[in-house]
C-alpha cells in the first residue's frame, strides 16, 4: 500500500521585524530549514524583507498584527480603539482584555486589517500565500469569523 506524500511547512513568522532576524529566517530559508514566511508589514525592516523575499522567491504571507507597533491603516492618523494614547497597539494583553471588555470598535480592527493585506501588496506586488497573526490575534473571537469557509478554517472578519 503506498502512502500519501506528506510536505512539512514551516513558517518564520515575524519576517520583518528587525534586520538581523530577518538575516536568521532567509538564512535558515536558504538552508532548507523553513520553507515560507509571514511579514509583518508594520515592522520596522517591512521594505527590507519584502526585497529579501521577492530576490530569494520566499513564498511569503501576511503575518496580521493588532498588538504590536503602530498601525499602517486609518487608526494611525485618528484615536482608535486599537491604540493607546500615544499611538501604539495595546499589547498582547491589552488587546485581548480590550477585546473581551467589548472595547474594541470591530470596524477598525476590520480596517486595519485590510490595511495591512493593502500595505502587503504594495510591498510585495501580489496576495499573500498565508495569513496568520502575530500573538495569536487571529485565534480571539471578534476578530474572525467562527463559520467556516470554503477550503476550511475560519477569516478574518469576512
């Protein structure tokens, strides 16, 4: 009886976070050790990584942050309920306690979220491969859809 082939991906996520983790995950790419990466596009080495991905051909998705950083979409320029006064995301903690006290408007985690796929496709010049979340963000109830959709698993907000 033969057996179904079986391919092991392995995702760096955080591609784009600071130049010299990026060095690491291309690095371990190259060696065959990962086989995909997720960019933070609100990282602080986005623009870098983007370039190192499109050079190496890294198949590369959106790694989707609502906790970390500032935001690339509309809330960066008004108050949000995603930010702190000074204009950060809340943190891991912070955004999970604002989610769960009902103090987060659904419509800005929604537009920052299409931002963020927005700011991947102008870095990159495609969609992405993948999309997951940094810390987990896309795992929290209200900021997926809990029906799933065709080809499996659950969206984000639509």
């Amino acid at each position: 009886m033969a057996f179904p082939r079986v391919r092991l991906v392995v995702t760096a996520d955080d591609f784009g976070y600071c130049p010299r983790r990026d060095e690491g995950i291309v690095e371990a790419f190259l060696a065959g050790t990962v086989t995909s990466v997720s960019l933070l596009v609100n990282g602080t080495a986005a623009e870098s990584a983007a370039e190192l991905a499109r050079r190496h051909s890294i198949p590369t998705g959106l790694h989707a942050n609502l906790s970390e950083g500032r935001p690339v979409g509309p809330a960066r320029h008004n108050a949000s309920s995603l930010l702190s006064p000074e204009g950060f995301f809340l943190g891991k903690m912070g955004f999970r306690e604002a989610l769960a006290a009902g103090d987060v408007a659904l419509p800005q985690v929604r537009e920052e979220l299409e931002a963020q796929l927005s700011r991947f496709r102008e870095l990159l010049g495609r969609s992405p491969t993948h999309v997951d979340g940094h810390q987990h963000v896309h795992v929290l109830p209200g900021t997926r859809l809990d029906t799933p959709r065709a080809g499996g698993g659950a969206s984000f907000l639509g």
